[in-house]
C-alpha cells in the first residue's frame, strides 16, 4: 500500500514499483478492496 502513497495507479506501475508479479499485487489489491484499503477505479487503475 506504501507504493500507492496517497496516489491512484495502474496496476502495472503498482506491479513495477513494489518488486512483484502482477498476479500477486492483483490478488493483495482484491483482497485489500474487500478489507475497505483501497478501491478499483476501473481499467487496471487502484487508490487509497
């Protein structure tokens, strides 16, 4: 969630920028979602 840093982002960049895979950032973002941490803005973008 740091890499969002108060951003919204795509999914790739958020993928690049943390070190990881895209399906394991697009996992942890779903499940943040669920928890109420972040929203999906659509098109692969994501924010706090």
């Amino acid at each position: 969630m740091k890499v969002l840093d108060g951003q919204s982002k795509h999914i790739d960049v958020i993928a690049r920028e943390a070190g990881f895979k895209i399906d394991k950032v697009s996992a942890a973002l779903s499940m943040m979602e669920l928890r109420g941490l972040v929203k999906n803005y659509g098109s692969g973008v994501w924010g706090v």
